[in-house]
C-alpha cells in the first residue's frame, strides 16, 4: 500500500470513528434537560468536531449543536459547497427546524467564515425560529457591510494555497507538510474560500438581538474600523471584546473565548428562571 493509499485509510478510519451528526448538519452530545443551545460554525476549512469539547466548559445546561458543512468529518465523502446562497438555502431551513423540535432558546456563534455564516442564518430564520434567538456572536471577522477587498486565495495554485495557510497559523505545520494529507483536504479549504471571497452583502432590516463581537488584536486580516462596523448590524447592545492573538485567536485564546459566551449566556438563563 502507498503513502497516499495509508493516509486515505488513516483519514477515513478517523471519519468513521467520529460522531455522527443528526439531520445531516449537527453534532453534538445530548444533555438530559437543556435550557438553551449554542450553534457554532467553524471557519474555513475547519470541522464542527472542533466545538464540542466546549461543552464541559459552558454551564451544565447550555448544549453546544455544532454545524457540520459538507466535505469534512463525518461528512467527508460529501461535494464541498461552493456558493453561499445554496448552502444557506439548506442550512437555514435545517436550523430552523432544529430550533423549532424543543423551541430552546438559542445562540449562534461563527469564526471567520463561520462567522458570516452565522449573520445570514440570523437574518434569514423564519420569526417563530428567530424569535428563539437571544444572542449572535461573530468571531474573527470584518462587518459584511464593510470588509476589505477579497484576495482571491480560493484561485491560488496548491502551493501558493498552502503557503497562506501558513501565513494565518491556523493549520498545525506537520499537516500543511503532509503531501497526501493536503490533496485530501485542499478541495474542501478552498471551496470554504470560495464561499468567503465570492460573498456579497445584501442590506437588510437590522437584527433584533445582542451581539457580541470578538477580534484578535493582532489579526492581521482583520481592521479594527471594519470589525467596528458590525454595529451597523442590530438594533441592540453590540458588546466588543479585543482578545490577544493574531486570526486564530480562538485557539490560543480558546478560556477566554468560551468564558465570554458562557458569562453571556448565563444571562438569559437567569432571566429565563427568574420568569419562571
């Protein structure tokens, strides 16, 4: 068997052992009585796996529902999608149901392309799953209405693809390194790109809940006007937080990240009990 044979075995075995996601888009691990659920969307090129080990750092009521897009995970073997009005077309939908089964109150969270992602399923929710909504945090990300001009990386050759996965110090370097490993995953990276680089921002009503906005102070991609430009976004209290970092601030700032949901959050289990 071949080196590249060996990695598609490792890859698959791992994809095989994964959770399995529920409806298709969702992973997470049920709580027996959950109060409230976070949606979490990863950046580009990133899997849901990656959120649900923030479960044991929330409180023991609050369920992370992490959102898996085709081409990753568990979800491996499925055609990455490259136009964000289709992907939107399926997920808000699936949201919306998934809101709509227990009708917890929930929030969304996004990274980078997550965090767009987030916004339009925001706006995009019917008003019975909307309404569910309390909260939408947006991570590492200059405002839709106000983002700087697209580099084109989903257009990039290979290596030049890979040398700017470097540059953002997302990607540990031993994967960038791994030849067989890269053809596997490239495909599903710059399709995340191609989402990212070929949005276009729609105006529309402001949103009728808080945000939290989170930014790396060192985030080269990221300028601090653009990122202040979310405001323009909801009628509500928008909360900055500046946390230290460059993109990818939400791993080596992973404590910090998940306090300020969970410190935000609790909030409205607290109002929610006081009603009660």
């Amino acid at each position: 068997m071949g080196d590249s044979q060996k990695t598609i075995q490792i890859v698959e075995q791992a994809v095989q052992s994964m959770p399995k996601a529920a409806s298709g888009w969702f992973m997470r691990r049920p709580l027996a009585r959950p109060r409230m659920r976070l949606f979490c969307l990863a950046y580009a090129g990133g899997s849901a796996v990656g959120y649900l080990d923030w479960q044991e750092s929330l409180a023991p009521d609050i369920e992370v529902c992490a959102i898996q897009l085709p081409g990753r995970g568990n979800l491996f073997h499925e055609p990455a999608i490259t136009d964000m009005n289709a992907l939107l077309g399926s997920l808000v939908p699936a949201v919306a149901e998934r809101i709509g089964q227990d009708a917890l109150p929930c929030a969304l969270f996004g990274h980078s392309l997550g965090a767009l992602l987030a916004f339009e399923i925001a706006r995009g929710l019917p008003a019975h799953a909307r309404g569910r909504l309390r909260h939408l945090f947006v991570s590492g990300c200059e405002a839709p209405s106000d983002r700087s001009p697209s580099k084109y990386l989903h257009r990039l050759p290979d290596a030049e693809l890979i040398e700017e996965l470097k540059r953002f110090d997302g990607t540990p370097p031993e994967i960038l390194e791994h030849r067989e490993l890269m053809e596997l995953v490239l495909p599903t990276i710059r399709a995340d790109f191609t989402l990212a680089e070929n949005y276009a921002y729609v105006p529309g009503p402001s949103l009728p809940m808080p945000m939290t906005v989170l930014a790396g102070r060192e985030d080269d991609d990221c300028e601090a006007s653009r990122i202040r430009s979310w405001s323009r976004e909801t009628e509500c209290e928008v909360d900055f937080a500046w946390l230290d970092g460059g993109h990818f601030f939400i791993q080596s700032q992973r404590a910090a990240v998940v306090g300020r949901i969970r410190e935000t959050l609790a909030g409205y289990l607290n109002l929610t009990a006081l009603d009660h």
